[in-house]
C-alpha cells in the first residue's frame, strides 16, 4: 500500500526532515509525490504542518549527536 502525500508530508514533519512547509513541498515533489501544491493548500493542513515541522526540526537540531554511549575523560568517573 502507498502512503499518501499528507501521510508522508506528516511523516517528514514529525521526524524533523523540513524547517518550514516551503521545504517540505520541495521535498516531497523531490519523491515524486504527486499534487503536494494542491493537497497542502488548506490552511489547517498548511497550520498543522507548519507547528509540526518547527518543533521537530527545531528538536532534532538541539539533540545530541549521540547520548545513549557518555564518554568520560577520566575512566574513574565511571
């Protein structure tokens, strides 16, 4: 089953791959998703996205590169 241009618009979104839904339309005619103009022109959609994309994109900007594996300059700080 495909996933449909809102689908992914929302799944790019929430995974912080676009700044703004300018970025995110050139993205997902970048996949070859097809009418992104005409299906992200509501402006709820529009609202939507746009909250979605800042926080995450935002969010995925301010996360470490990699927390799960601290390192320690002094092994005793173990």
């Amino acid at each position: 089953m495909t996933t449909s241009t809102i689908e992914r618009a929302c799944q790019l979104a929430r995974a912080g791959a676009a700044p703004d839904v300018v970025r995110l339309k050139e993205r997902l005619k970048a996949d070859g998703c097809r009418a992104v103009d005409a299906l992200l022109a509501p402006r709820s959609i529009r609202g939507h996205l746009e909250a979605i994309c800042a926080a995450a994109y935002a969010a995925h900007r301010s996360a470490p590169p990699d927390s799960a594996t601290p390192e320690f300059d002094n092994p005793e700080e173990a």
